[in-house]
C-alpha cells in the first residue's frame, strides 16, 4: 500500500492533518508527519522528513505534500539525497491532496494513481 507524509512548518498542522486522513483513510495506510522544528519551533526539518518517509514506506512507495515553500525545499532536498525512485513530492494542496491521496491509498491504488488524484485536487470547487 501506498504511504502518505505531511510535511509543514506546523508540528500541530502535520499532525492534525495525518490524523483527519487517517480516520477517511483507515488504520491499513501508513500516514506520517514531519512538522516544526526539534526545539518545537515553526519550520522543517530534515531529519524528522527522512524518518516520516521512512515510517510510511510499505513498499509499494511513498506520496508526500508539503505546506509551504521552505518546506518544499526540504523535502527537495531529502529526495536528492535518496537512491531509489518510489517517493514522489506532490505538487497539490495540503489538506485536499493529502485526503484525495489517503482515500485512493486506502483503496489499494498504485502510486501514479495516488499521486493523480492528490494533484487533481487542485482543480476540486468548494462552492
């Protein structure tokens, strides 16, 4: 199954976030955060988004979102530092990409597929 990172600037976001996903998703999908700082100030770090992919990696690779442009850089920079080719960043809005990526993981989809329905989320109305 596919996993699912969070990543924001927010500890509490991320983890807000993984929660709402994981309870449309169910308890089958690995859904990890990476949020704040490790002296619990606003920003991201490095070494909790390489532990985050590292927890969701089931094997069948690892979709992750990020809130705001540091926080793309980060991720940037850790999937630089990766040899292999199954973690994907996506280019989607953080709370619509991250459910529309849970709901389609906890249906057992392949990564293209969850990555497709993460970024399609862009383009959903509300009203």
């Amino acid at each position: 199954m596919v996993g699912i990172v969070v990543v924001s600037h927010s500890s509490e976001l991320a983890a807000g976030l993984a929660d709402l996903a994981g309870q449309m998703a169910g308890p089958e999908v690995r859904i990890e955060h990476a949020g704040g700082t490790g002296d619990g100030t606003l920003g991201t770090d490095e070494g909790r988004v390489r532990d985050a992919i590292r927890r969701a990696d089931g094997g069948d690779g690892v979709v992750v979102l990020g809130d705001l442009g540091s926080a793309i850089l980060t991720i940037r920079h850790v999937l630089e530092s990766r040899v292999n080719n199954h973690v994907t960043l996506i280019d989607a809005p953080i709370v619509e990409g991250t459910v529309a990526a849970a709901v389609m993981a906890s249906a057992g989809s392949s990564l293209e597929d969850v990555v497709s329905a993460a970024e399609e989320a862009r383009s959903v109305r509300k009203l």
